[in-house]
C-alpha cells in the first residue's frame, strides 16, 4: 500500500504529490506505432507544465472574454479525446478550484447544446478536431490547446510544448510568470459533473466532489493493491470515469499513469508489454478483441479492470485460458467509479459475481418497499458511503434518487450469505407482459446459453394486447454458417416460461452501445422496431 494519502490534502492533488515526490515518473504518452515512441513527465515537470497551463488558459480566457473566468465556482467544459493535455487542463483546474465539465467528443450538436446548457461552462477547452464542434455548442469562451486557425479562438499551445516531444531541459524551464498558488482543496465542492450514459433516458449530470475521487481511489487501492512501480494504462475516453479515474488515482498514489490516445488490439497489446504496464482498465468488448487478437498478457501486468458492462461468463472463462488477470467491477458514474470488485479467484468459483463491496462502500438490496431482503432474494441495490455523489444536477433528479438507506441505483440484484453481488439489470429495464414482469437478463441468460449465440439484448417492445413484448436482438457466434431463430428459442422452452420467451427477434452482427460499453437499449428498441421479425408465426 505504499503512496496511499489518508490524509487530507491541503492543495490540489498534483500539487501536492509533487511536493512529495518530484523526480518520480507522472506521465506517459504513448502516440502510436510510426511517432515519437513516448513522452515522459516526472511530477514536478508536470506539476510546472499544468502551472504554465493555469497562467495561459486565465490570459486567453481574458482574452476571449473580456474578463477573467477561471476562478473558484467558475466551470470549465472539456471537448477532448484522451491525450496528455486533458489531463494538464483537468488538474489546472483542480490547482484553481474550477469545476470540470468533460463532454463527449463523440455526440451530436444537439446532444452537446442540451449538456452545455444544462450546466453553463465559463469556458470550454477544446482540440484541433473538436474546434468546430465547440464553436457550435459553446455560448461562451472557448479555448484550443493546439493551434487555432480561427482568431476568435485562442491557443494555450505553448503551455503544452512538454507534450509535443520537447527534451527534459525545455520541460524544465520557465512556468510561464511564476508559479501559480493552489485555492484550498475543499473536500464537499463540486469538483467534476460528469454525465450518465443516458441508456433509459435523458443523461443525467452527477455532481461529484474531490472527496468523492480520493475516497474511490483510496477504496480501489484497498482491493486492487498498489505497488511504487505500478503502470495504470488509460486507453478508454477520459470524458469518461473509467478514462479518467487511473489519472486522477495514479497522481494521489504517487505511481505512473501511461495514456494511449486510442485502443486498439493490436497497439494496446503492444503498449502493455513493452512499457511494463501493470493494470489496465477496460470494457468487456476491449477485452474480447484483445483476445480475439491472441493476446496473451505479460509477466508485469497484475489487474485488468473490467467494468462499464457486465461480463459475460464466456468473456471471463476465456480470459483464465489466458492468463488474464481480470478483475469484473460494478461501478457507477455517482460513485466515482467502483461499487464492487471480483478478484480472478472468486470469478472462477462464484460465476457470475461482482465480488464484495469495497471498504467504506455499503450496499444494501431492497424491495420495492424499500425493506432489505434476505441473501440470494432479488432486489434494488442502494449504496452508501464516501464515494457516493451528494446529487445531480437538477434536484428533482436528486429528490428520487436518495433515502434514508442512501442512493437507489435503479439496478436490480442479488448477494450471497457471503456478502458477493451479483447484478441482474436495470429496474427500469424490467419488462411486463400481460401484467407478468419479465427479467431481461434471464432471458440473455438463456439466449447465450445456446452455442450459436455470442451475445443478445432484450428489450421490451410496446404491444397493443399484451401491453409489451419480449424482444431480443441476437448475435451469431463466430463461425455460425445458418442462423436458426427457432432452434434457439426452441433451446428456452424449458429454460423459460412462455410468456418470457422472446416474441420479435433480430439477427445482427454487434448489439449496439454507448461509448462508456453499456448496451445502448434505445437503439437496441429501434434496431427491433425497423428490422424485427415476429417469430410467433412458425408457418
């Protein structure tokens, strides 16, 4: 556990671990096969590099806007893919008490203005590639952090030279005009609104605080452990938790985080083996084109973390064949990452598990009363503690969300009589069918327990006699020459009662998703609605 901080910190994080640890290695980049093979910061480069990053982005924010509007209860909105640079910005912001808004680089102008005017940035920091996009969106400043073609637009590029290869004694020198003083960390501030994935509604904006981070991160390192020498590989977005909690975690560790601009199989299987990585997170899907690519991981690496969907015990008995260290995690945007965390030996004894509540978390499973039910009865999982968010965005979001037992994740699931979890699926997701209520996620059971299906969602579908129709969007295993839908629901019969066995099937080569890997369900009903087939009709 060594480099944990129990302690409070006095200052931002960076700052502070900087002073701590100053010639220890921050930061990594990695470019890409054919460029520069890495870009490395100690904590004290990068500690100067994000002070020369708060005097530049307050001159050209004043600049832009007249006034100045990089202060404490200001808000400051991040258009950026994962790069160095959104982690220099993030931190100048915390060094200021400026809470960040990350946006995904990966939504629409529409998607974008709803989020922009929900939470009304001072400013919003953006790339070359999203310059446009943030034009379109932004009713403020906006700021790139490449050069700008457009003068309205001004560019804290000189601040981040350090990130485009320059030699230590350049990253070394100059802070632009001093050194920047930290605002107190206050532990209850809104630090981060970070947006749910929005798949059973309008996304909701989390409000979270520093306190919130450091209490996840502190439980984290508790069930992952933590080494001086640990490599955490951030290759998801970091507009996203599971991008932007290794970076947040490795600065108050005092350990190396190394960002790779984009995953893929075969770069990031490159990536972990010859810079040493020592845990990874990622989504299932990753996970599964990794070992589609025959990887095999190396001797260093010690977690994958693998949350922002569930696993399907296929994904998890291929990754013991293959020596993959993986770690299955339930976790929320409102509680600052992790939930739960199965360790590879309690994947391989208790399959299906999500593993035990991290220290300081508590997880009660309640029914639709809100009473506690008894091991291995389903119901609402609520949780409680330092990780969990003080509320959203809108307060009414809040006032819903919340009881006495803490906040109501809306999913449903089970424990044992030895505290493990296990989570089902969304309350919301719940389908009723001629007054039955039917489990999505039994029927996805049953569905991937034939061997020609790789994966399935089910939906509920709106049927004017039985109010809603079980549905299901399936995927053919690799290798499946004919498709045959009756074969498959023949294989449910004595799986599931009639009234659960899909009614409209489509065949499709990938269920679609959100970015953050969770099913995206709105598009899974319309996928259903266009291309569904009524196989009720046998003749």
């Amino acid at each position: 556990m060594t480099g944990v901080s129990l302690e409070w910190p006095t200052r931002d994080l960076l700052s502070h671990r900087a002073s701590t640890s100053p010639d220890a290695r921050a930061v990594v980049a990695v470019e890409g096969r054919d460029s520069d093979p890495r870009t490395e910061w100690t904590y004290a480069e990068f500690d100067r590099c994000v002070d020369r990053v708060v005097s530049e982005l307050e001159g050209a924010i004043a600049q832009s806007s007249g006034s100045g509007s990089f202060e404490p209860e200001n808000r400051l909105g991040v258009l950026m893919d994962t790069r160095v640079a959104f982690a220099a910005v993030y931190f100048a912001a915390m060094r200021r008490g400026v809470a960040v808004v990350p946006l995904n680089v990966r939504e629409t102008v529409a998607e974008l203005e709803s989020k922009v005017s929900r939470t009304e940035p001072d400013a919003i920091v953006c790339e070359s590639a999203t310059e446009s996009l943030a034009l379109e969106v932004a009713d403020c400043s906006v700021v790139s952090v490449d050069e700008s073609e457009r003068e309205a637009v001004p560019s804290i590029r000189s601040a981040l030279e350090a990130e485009r290869g320059a030699d230590a004694a350049s990253r070394a020198s100059g802070r632009g005009d001093g050194k920047v003083t930290p605002v107190p960390l206050e532990r209850d501030r809104t630090h981060l609104i970070m947006f749910t994935s929005g798949t059973s509604g309008e996304p909701k904006g989390v409000c979270l605080t520093v306190g919130n981070l450091v209490a996840s991160a502190t439980a984290s390192a508790f069930r992952l452990g933590v080494d001086p020498a640990d490599r955490w590989l951030c290759c998801l977005p970091m507009y996203h938790m599971g991008g932007l909690a290794p970076v947040v975690r490795s600065v108050l560790y005092g350990t190396t985080v190394v960002i790779q601009r984009e995953f893929s199989p075969d770069t990031t299987a490159r990536v972990i083996d010859e810079y040493g990585i020592t845990g990874v997170s990622l989504v299932p899907t990753m996970c599964k084109r990794l070992l589609e690519d025959d990887w095999g991981p190396s001797d260093s690496l010690r977690f994958v973390l693998l949350g922002g969907a569930p696993a399907t015990d296929d994904l998890l008995e291929r990754c013991r064949e293959a020596g993959v260290p993986v770690h299955p995690t339930y976790g929320m945007t409102e509680t600052a990452s992790q939930i739960a965390t199965a360790t590879p030996e309690e994947t391989a004894e208790y399959e299906g598990t999500v593993g035990r509540p991290l220290v300081t978390t508590d997880v009660s499973i309640v029914d639709d009363e809100g009473t506690p039910v008894t091991a291995g009865e389903a119901g609402e999982l609520v949780v409680s503690g330092p990780t969990v968010t003080p509320g959203y965005l809108e307060s009414a979001h809040t006032e819903g969300a919340f009881s006495e037992r803490g906040l109501h994740t809306g999913d449903v699931g089970y424990r044992d009589d030895g505290g493990r979890l296990w989570v089902l699926n969304r309350r919301s997701d719940r389908i009723v069918t001629g007054g039955e209520n039917v489990d999505p996620g039994e029927v996805v059971d049953a569905l991937r327990a034939h061997p020609s299906v790789d994966d399935a969602a089910v939906v509920g579908v709106e049927d004017e006699v039985w109010g809603e129709r079980v549905s299901a969007l399936v995927v053919p295993a690799a290798g499946t020459d004919e498709f045959d839908v009756h074969a498959v629901l023949d294989h449910c019969v004595d799986r599931l009662a009639g009234f659960k066995r899909p009614k409209t099937v489509a065949v499709v080569e990938s269920l679609p998703r959100t970015p953050s890997g969770t099913i995206d369900r709105t598009a899974v009903r319309k996928r259903l609605l266009a291309d569904g087939i009524d196989v009720t009709d046998r003749s």
